[in-house]
C-alpha cells in the first residue's frame, strides 16, 4: 500500500489483515479510509478510545450459503452465495448483489465496507451491506437464471425485509436477475413487500431514473468537480470502460452534456469509434441481444475493435471507469496524465488501484472515487423506498431532479470536508471522512452495540 499510516491505524489495520486473511480486495478498501482518518482521530479522540474504526471494520453479520441449481441438460450446479450485512448504524443494511465468477468473500467485504461510506455520504437512512455469488450468468439461458436465482431466494429471504437489509443489482444483476428475485421472496413469504429489493420493473414497485442514477450520477459528479474549476463537460473528450448498467448512462449523460465519447469496452476487448460511440447500437447490443461488444464494428465499420486492449491508453479529458475493481493501474494513470487527462471519476467500485491514485492526485487532476461519485445508484434505490414506503409514484424528470440534487450535495460535503481537514480538493480524504462521521455519530449514539 502506498501511504504509511500512523501508528494507532497501522494497529488497527494489522488486526484487519490478521482477521481476514486473504481478502485482498477487503484490506485494500480498508486501508483507502484508514490513510485519511488520521486527522479525524486528533480532532475526535473519544472515537478512538471508543473503538468505532474497529467496530466498523467488524461486519454486524456475514452469511455464507450453497446455492443448489438444475442446468438446461438437467445436470446439478452448485454455487455458493453471500451477504455481508456490514453497518446498520444509519437504516437498514443496503447494497447490491453481484454475480461474477470472481466473487468471493474478500469481493463482498470490500464492496460492503465501501457501501458504508457512501451511503452515509447520501445523507439517506440507509446502511451498508453487499452480497452476491460465484455464479457466471454468462452464456446461460433465461430458464437457468431463473432456476438459480430462485434457489438463491430460497434461503436468502430469511436474512432480508425492507427494515432489515435491501438488496439490489451490481455486476451480472440487472433488471431481469431481480425479477425472478423478488417474485420468489413474495411467493416464500406470501408478502408483497416493495421495499425489501430496490431496481424493480418501474410498473411494478420500481423507480423512474433508478436504471440510469449510477451512471447518470457519476457524470453529475464530473461536473461539479469541473464547474469547482470553472470548467464544464461541454466539448470534452470521454472515454468510458465497461458497457454494462454502470457505462451505458454515463455515457449518456455524458453526451447530453456536450461531451464526446470516443472508447468503451468489456472484458474482451475495447472499442474505438472517434466518430462518438453510437449509443443505442451499444444499447441494443448489451440490454437487448446479450451480444460481445466486438459485435458493434459489423455495424460502425469505421470504428475499430481492439481485441484485448487497454481503454486508458486513448487519449481523452475525462475518464470515467465503469467495470469492476482494479481496472486502473499506476500505469494506466501514468498514461492518462501523460496524455492530458484532467478528470476521472469512479462509476465503478475502487476500479483505480492505490498506485493509480497516488499518480492522479500528484499530478492535481480531478479525482472523484467511487464513494462518492457513484453514490447516486444507491441514493437513487433510497428514493425508491421512499416512494414504495408512501405508496407514491415520481415522474423521471422529478426523480433525475433529486438525483442531481443529492450529487451536488455529495460533491459540496466532500469538497468541504476536505477543506475543513486540510486537504483541499482531495475528494477521498473528503468523502472518507464526511462519510466515517455521519456513521461514528450514530454509532457512538446508540451505545456499544
Ligand atoms: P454490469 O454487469 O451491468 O456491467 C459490468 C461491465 O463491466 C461489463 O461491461 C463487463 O464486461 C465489465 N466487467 C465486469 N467484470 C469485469 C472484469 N473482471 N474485467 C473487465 N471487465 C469487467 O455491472 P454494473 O454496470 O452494474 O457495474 C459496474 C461497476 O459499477 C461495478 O464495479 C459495480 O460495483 C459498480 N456500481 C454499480 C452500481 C449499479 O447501480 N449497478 C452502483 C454503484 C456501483 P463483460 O460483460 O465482458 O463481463
């Protein structure tokens, strides 16, 4: 890791590697907040001597489970799934549920951890949790995802309830996973029960604009973090890796603001259309025909395909990584700095590794992690309950209102924040700390729980 922390920390982070050991991804995110807590531990010693760092490192609980399943061929497949309910200091346990062949319970310990502070940071009732599967959707039929997630309810409703713990989509989850979800947890539980899963089919409990708030969020981020530099979007360069939930919208939020986007990919490949990414040919490749990106060349013969190609190589100002963990490399950033890249901000959880951020931040670009700059999906899922809890309805345009309203105040708290503790225009010392005091006040409020 590259900053030393302080001696209390490093303790404290010793312990964590000591418990958890293996979990790559989960120290890496531990010690993201750690390096910026510092200050806050001079300023507020009573949380230290309170022990509320090592309590929120701590999950409230973590389940493990087997996900027994019949494939197409009638053959037994068996998965194991998670959910790690992490913090409840602030509203019932939220975070979505990933299937991917990686997930193991490092992936979900860092993604609910992660969870915490960025939805303390939404300034919403909710607290943090994650969960999800080593299953690959990947290549399997309607009826087999159905079967599986089915089988997945089956145990998973008994840890889950709309004042208890909220799932929703992440990688390999979308629209049609939580579907099949919610229709078992309702016929399990002979309850109709809108608020236990958020991202639902908008007519049936679901939220106008939820399908599009993470990415649509990410770009309003990018645009208080460049409108704090008396910059905009307007006629900016946009590269965007993934083509999934997450890169689709930012991708169009990033076009309605005038910006260009030239690149996307999947974990095949990249493509580079310099003419601007066609996006409803992506769209209709991904959300509707299930297609490899590789397949948008057979229609935008001038764009080129690159087979295993590295997105933060292209040129552009503004880089938004919307894939997965890890993605952005030290290198990576060298490169994008290297080619004038002003700003990046995080659609995906923790894509850019502790190398890479070191590289954006000396280099003074704007750097908006994923805590905050993605926290308008989780933000957008709260408003969701909202109107399940009222029995109410809001128009899109209404509910993308509130959407950017809560990213401007996201984008405000943390440049604040990092203001207030020395460190200005340091948007991760910013949220991290915003974020860890929301949850230690509560926390500390409610005793030794
Ligand atoms: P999707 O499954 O819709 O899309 C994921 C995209 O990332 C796909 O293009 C996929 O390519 C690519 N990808 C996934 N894993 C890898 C990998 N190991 N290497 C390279 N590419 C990969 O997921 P989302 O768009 O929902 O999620 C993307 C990111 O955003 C994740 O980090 C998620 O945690 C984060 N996020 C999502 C939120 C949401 O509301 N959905 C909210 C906040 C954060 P391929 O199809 O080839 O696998």
């Amino acid at each position: 890791m590259s900053v030393i922390l302080d001696e209390k920390l490093e303790l404290i982070y010793q312990d964590v590697l000591h418990r958890n050991a293996g979990e790559t991804e989960f120290h890496q995110a531990v010690h993201e907040v750690l390096e910026t807590l510092g200050p806050v531990m001079v300023k507020y010693p009573e949380y230290a001597e309170r022990k509320i760092i090592q309590r929120i490192c701590e999950p409230e609980r973590q389940i493990i489970f087997r996900v027994p399943w019949q494939d197409d061929k009638g053959e037994i497949q068996i998965n194991r799934a998670f959910r790690v309910e992490f913090n409840s200091a602030l509203g019932p346990y939220k975070g979505g549920m990933r299937f991917h062949p990686s997930v193991y319970l490092g992936i979900i310990k860092f993604l609910g951890f992660e969870q915490i502070f960025k939805n303390a940071l939404t300034g919403m009732p909710i607290g943090g949790g994650k969960g999800g599967s080593d299953f690959d959707p990947k290549g399997r039929s309607d009826d087999e995802i159905m079967r599986f997630c089915q089988s997945l309810m089956t145990e998973l409703f008994r840890h889950i309830g709309e004042y208890t713990d909220v799932p929703a989509g992440d990688i390999g989850v979308g629209a049609r996973e939580i579907g099949y979800l919610f229709g078992q947890y309702k016929r399990i539980t002979n309850r109709y029960e809108s608020g236990v899963f958020t991202g639902k089919g908008i007519n049936w409990g679901g939220s106008c604009a939820r399908t599009e708030a993470t990415g649509y969020g990410t770009v309003f981020f990018v645009q208080e973090m460049l409108k704090a530099r008396n910059d905009s979007l307007d006629g900016k360069t946009c590269v965007v890796s993934g083509s999934g939930n997450v890169a689709i919208y930012a991708i169009d939020k990033a076009m309605q603001l005038g910006a260009k986007v030239i690149a996307c990919s999947d974990s095949n490949g990249v493509i580079l259309d310099e003419q601007g990414i066609d996006l409803n040919l992506v769209k209709r490749l991904k959300e509707v025909e299930r297609r490899r990106l590789s397949a948008y060349t057979e229609e935008r013969s001038h764009a080129k395909y690159l087979p295993g190609g590295n997105i933060w190589q292209i040129p552009c100002d503004v880089a938004l990584p919307c894939a997965t963990q890890n993605e952005l490399n030290g290198k990576d950033a060298k490169s994008l700095v290297e080619n004038g890249c002003i700003a990046v901000a995080e659609g995906a959880n923790m894509p850019t590794t502790p190398e890479g951020i070191a590289i954006f931040q000396q280099a003074g670009i704007a750097y908006g992690p994923g805590k905050a700059a993605n926290a308008g999906g989780v933000a957008t899922s709260a408003l969701e309950m909202q109107q399940n809890a009222s029995r109410d309805f809001w128009t899109f345009e209404h509910t993308e209102a509130r959407l950017q309203e809560i990213m401007v105040n996201i984008h405000r708290n943390c440049f604040e924040t990092a203001e207030e503790f020395g460190a200005p225009g340091n948007y991760v010392v910013g949220a991290n700390i915003a974020g860890f005091l929301r949850v230690a006040r509560a926390m500390d409020a409610m005793g030794v729980i």
